[in-house]
C-alpha cells in the first residue's frame, strides 16, 4: 500500500521537479547554444540560435530598510536553444 498525497499528477511527479527540469533545459540549452556560436561548421546557423528574445524585463528596484538594502529585479531573454532545451526537458520529464 503506497501513502502520501499525489497532488494532481497521474504519476506522481512533483510539480517542483517539473521547474527543476525546464530550469535545467533552459540553461543547458543556452549553453549548448553558446557552444554552437563558437563552431566553425554552425557559423551560419548560430546567429539565429542565440539570439536572445525579450519576454519580460522589470527593470531592478531599490528598497532601502536603514539596515538592509535590498535590489531586486528579473529578466527574461531565452533564446532558440533555450526553447529547445525546454522542449527536450518536458519530452524527458514525461518520459521519466
């Protein structure tokens, strides 16, 4: 008899490994993509895979608590090979 909740997942999975993983495909896709830009036999291609694509940009912000100063702000630029490691990173996780 198996205990513990399931949490909406036919499966199992946790949805925090689901992020671990498109984190991790994200960034290994950059990478990859990173790599491509430095070969001689995709030096046509590779413009294209890395060019970064601005999705979300909130520009940082300054919060100052006498004590502490904290700045915070987030951006998002995936590029091609970013999106890629995403895709491969759901095909994975659903398969493992």
């Amino acid at each position: 008899m198996r205990t513990g909740t399931n949490r909406g997942s036919s499966s199992g999975k946790s949805m925090g490994m689901m992020v671990l993983f498109l984190i991790t495909g994200a960034i290994v896709g950059g990478i990859l993509g990173e790599l491509a830009a430095n070969s001689s036999l995709l030096s046509g291609v590779a413009p294209y895979l890395i060019k970064p694509f601005p999705v979300f940009d909130l520009p940082p912000m300054a919060i100052n608590l006498y004590v502490i100063k904290l700045v915070v702000g987030f951006a998002l630029y995936p590029n091609l090979m970013s999106v890629l490691g995403i895709i491969a990173a759901i095909m994975l996780f659903r398969r493992f």
